[in-house]
C-alpha cells in the first residue's frame, strides 16, 4: 500500500529577536534585585512577592532564549520530527513555576493578614513606580515576537502582569502613607499572587496538550474527516491522527479507502484540500483499495 508524505516545517527566524529577549533579561535582573533590597529595607512583602514575579519574568526569557536556539537544530537521526516542540517544554516549566511561586506567596499574604507588619511606603511606591516604567520597556521589547512564540508570549503576558502589580504596589503604598493602613499590603500581595494563578493555570492547558499530541481542536478534526471523505473517489476514512508536532505545525495520519476505477489523483486531492483549506503540510495517507481496507476500525484514533 502507497505512503505518502508532505513535509512543511515552521523554521524560527534567527532575527535580532534574540537580542531584545537578552536585553529584557538583563532588565529583569537588576529590577528584580533592586526590588529585593528595597522590600526588605521597607518590610513590604508586596514589594518582594512583585520581586520574585520579575524574577520568574527574567527566567522564562533565559529558558526561551535557550529554547529557541535549540529549536533552530535540523531534525537528525535522534530526533526525527526535530526540536521545535523544546519550546512547548520550556513554557510548560515556566507556568508550572508561576504556579508554585502563587501558591507560596498566597501563603506569605495570609500569614502577614493574622500578623501584620511595619511597611515603609515611600520606598514601596518609588521602586513600584520604577518597576511599573521597566516592565513596560520589557513588555515592547517582546511584543512583537510574542505573536508568533509561545515562551515569549508567556513573558510578554508576564511582564504586562508585572505592570498591573505594580500599579497595586503603588496603590497599597500610597494608602499606607496616606492612612498607615498596613493590611493593605498582603492584601495586594493576596490580590497579585490570585492573578499569576489564574494567569499560569489558563495558559499551562495548551502547552500540555501540544505536549500530549492532542489536536488543534475537536471541532477540527471531525472537520477534517468529513472533508476528506466527500474527495471524489474516497468511500471511507479511518485510523486519522491529528496533532500539532509543535506550536505552529499540525500534521495528520489517515488511511484513505479509495473506489475502484481510482488512482493516485485520489492522494493528491487529499493533500490540496489540506493544504489549502486546514493549513496541514505535513501529513502521512495511506491509501487502501475497497477490497484491501481495514475494517472494524474507528475514524478517529486507533
């Protein structure tokens, strides 16, 4: 039985990209520690929890660093499909991370709730107003390479993220000074740590399911199968596999049971119509003729 295969592989540019990512990192840093010194000489948590997000910010941007030179190698002998899906692996570290840090500042927050403690707000509202300046560089500095990559996505959101606390920081300093209102403090922490949450709990469900070959979407695949069968020539489709090998590449597998009288125009119509109206350029056909085809098989999966 003929195999056909298409391949059409998404290559990452290796554009000056790379050196807005290096420079949003080494931005990141000297915030993060100038934010850690300044907590503890305040004694503001919201200030050091603000602290510890930009350094997940600045370590997301390392790992996608490291992901997207890797993911520039060829496919070889180890690695058939290639290294493009190692980006995938490192947004899926960086949220899990995210969501551990959440978790351990939410933690903090409450135990400051039942035992306040001293803040000094002025230093909590210049360096807030400092952060919410260079967030907003860094935040530019990805934007426009944030549309076609999921790390960089994740620390562009991040980083946006970023902005918003510290305009609470600003806020929670600005009411201590005001009305010496020291609960305001893990409060805004509470508030931050709810957001990275539910910030990294919604953007995790799409790494693991590149990760775990799931389909773009249902909805989808069944139009995919319906598609193929009203090719001119098709009696059935079944055994289909569709996935996305990684962020930007979906690749299909099908058995194709063709009609007597049928040849290879057959295959090539199924390619064109994934091509053209899917966006599949990597896909395996196998084509069966009616009295060699599979049977008690599913349409979908195997």
């Amino acid at each position: 039985m003929p195999h056909d295969h298409s391949h059409h592989h998404h290559a990452l540019p290796a554009d000056g990209g790379d050196k807005n990512l290096w420079l949003a990192t080494g931005i990141n840093l000297i915030l993060t520690l100038a934010q850690i010194v300044a907590g503890v000489i305040s004694g503001s948590l919201a200030l050091i929890a603000d602290a510890i997000h930009n350094l997940s910010d600045a370590i997301s941007l390392i790992l996608a660093l490291a992901a997207r030179r890797i993911a520039r190698r060829p496919a070889d002998a180890g690695m058939t499909f290639g290294y493009g899906r190692i980006e995938v692996v490192a947004a899926l570290v960086n949220y899990t991370t995210l969501i551990m840090v959440s978790v351990w500042l939410a933690s903090e927050g409450v135990m400051r709730l039942i035992d306040p403690q001293p803040v000094e707000g002025w230093i909590v509202v210049i360096v807030a107003g400092l952060a919410l300046v260079i967030d907003a560089v860094t935040a530019l500095l990805t934007y426009r390479m944030s549309k076609d990559s999921m790390n960089v996505r994740a620390a562009f959101l991040h980083n946006v993220a970023d902005a918003l606390g510290s305009v609470a920081v600003i806020v929670a300093g600005t009411l201590i000074l005001l009305y010496d209102w020291r609960l305001i403090d893990p409060i805004v922490t509470l508030g931050i740590a709810a957001y990275i949450l539910w910030h990294a709990g919604s953007e995790v469900m799409p790494a693991i399911r590149i990760l775990m070959m799931g389909s773009p979407d249902k909805t989808q695949t069944q139009e995919v199968l319906d598609a193929l069968r009203t090719i001119p020539g098709v009696t059935d489709v079944h055994h289909l596999h569709l996935w996305r090998m990684q962020e930007h590449e979906t690749a299909l597998e099908a058995h194709v049971v063709r009609q007597d009288g049928f040849g290879d125009e057959v295959r090539l119509a199924a390619k064109a119509l994934l091509a053209d109206r899917f966006h599949i350029h990597h896909s395996v056909i196998e084509i069966e003729p009616a009295d060699a085809a599979c049977q008690d098989v599913p349409a979908i999966g195997h």
